[in-house]
DNA sequence: TGCTCGGCCGCAC
DNA sequence: CGTGCGGCCGAGC
C-alpha cells in the first residue's frame, strides 16, 4: 500500500545530535531531510522553505557541513539550472550522482 | 568584541 | 557561455 510521509522521519539520535548545531544549520537539514526519495529539489528552494529565500549560498555551505551524509539526504539537492552542483559527502559529486540514480531521480 | 573570508548558489550582464 | 557581484552564515584571527 501506498504510504505518504508528510512527516519528517529522522532518527531519534539525528535529532540529538543536531541540537549541537546551529539553529540555520537544522532548517536546512530538516527541509532537506523532507525531500521524498526519487525526487530532487533546489537550493533555493531550501532557502525559501526555510524563510530565507536569499540565503541560498548559506544554505549550501549548511548542507556541506551536513554531518549525518545520507540520513539527511543532502544528495537530492541540486542547482537551479538542473546541473547537480556540488557534494562534499564520501565521493564527492561521484557519489550524488550515484545515489539519485539508485533511487531514480535521474 | 569585531572584521575577514570562504562556501554543494543564483542571477544579471 | 563565461564572469562578476549580491546576499547569508559560521569559523578563525
């Protein structure tokens, strides 16, 4: 059966350890964290879910600092101009692009 | 305490 | 299609 996950899910201990992070820090990756799998969306797209339609460069430097790599899956979040743009995770842009293709954004 | 700098961007030349 | 500048946050000095 079909289930819709309005809800973020994030592991207990994820949320624990956030807290230890910037307030900035945890929209992003929570509003990151709502992205469904198989689907991408933009920086700027962070930026405005979070109220800060103009902090798109900061919201890439939160989600490069991102911690907890495909928990929150940072990896869904490409450019404006559909180009993935970057990933600090393990293997860099190799493994963005390797994770969305599994799940079928690409 | 205050300033500088760099970063998974966006958009206008 | 390349370049530059704007705007934002956090770390470092």
């Amino acid at each position: 059966m079909k289930v819709r996950y309005n809800a973020v899910r994030i592991p207990p201990n994820i949320l624990k350890q956030m807290q230890s992070y910037s307030e900035f820090q945890q929209k992003v990756w929570i509003a990151c964290a709502a992205i469904p799998e198989g689907e991408v969306r933009t920086y700027s797209w962070i930026a405005r879910k979070i109220g800060k339609p103009k902090a798109v460069r900061a919201v890439g430097r939160a989600l490069g600092q991102n911690p907890f790599s495909p928990i929150i899956p940072c990896h869904r979040v490409i450019k404006s101009d559909g180009t993935l743009g970057g990933y600090s995770g393990l293997g860099g842009l190799r493994t963005k692009k390797a994770l969305l293709k599994k799940e079928g954004a690409l």
